[in-house]
C-alpha cells in the first residue's frame, strides 16, 4: 500500500522486481490508485532488453530508491544527459541549478 500510504509519487526513483523477475530500476510514470498498481520507465535492469520499456508494476513489488546527493561536476552532467532523454523537466531543472551552485563554489 505504498502508493496509497503517500510515500511513493510520480517521479520518484525506484526498484523492483517484473513479473518474471527481472530487477528493474527506473521511475514512475504514472499511478493508477484503482489498480494498486504503477507504471515505472525501466533505465536500468539486469534483462538489457527492458531497458527504455514502460512496465506495470504492484505496489508491493516496488521499492523507493533514496535520495542521493551528488558531489561532482561529472556526475551531474551525466545526470542532466539522464533528465534530457527521458524529457524530464522538473528534474533537469533541478540539476542545472545544482551544477550552477557547484560551479559557484569552485569560482568564489
């Protein structure tokens, strides 16, 4: 009951295992609250074939990844690549706003 208890929201970064098992990880795309069910965009998984699909999964078969705070410059340009091919605007955002920060640091 994750989706319905609040702790999982579209956007959020998570992991789980498919139907046949495959692990995934990837972020939710959408919620159906009448399905207890979620759809998540698979960015990572050991079965390289799911990697860019969209799959329905059951709130109990999905796990909120934490939060992670990057350090480098290099990881975050390799995050906003991330943010760009999945077209996510909010998260792009975000992350040129915490390069800028980094970047002000290193100059003052």
């Amino acid at each position: 009951m994750k989706l319905f208890e609040g702790n999982l929201k579209v956007g959020d970064w998570v992991k789980g295992k498919s139907r046949n098992g495959e692990l995934i990880y990837g972020y939710i795309k959408m919620i159906d609250p009448s399905k207890k069910a979620a759809l998540i965009n698979v960015v990572k998984s050991d079965d390289e074939k799911m990697v860019g699909t969209t799959i329905g999964m059951m709130d109990e078969k999905i796990e909120k990844l934490p939060l992670q705070k990057t350090a480098h410059e290099e990881q975050i340009l390799s995050l906003i690549d991330l943010a760009l091919l999945t077209k996510d605007k909010a998260w792009f955002s975000e992350l040129t706003a915490e390069l800028k920060k980094s970047q002000d640091k290193k100059q003052g």
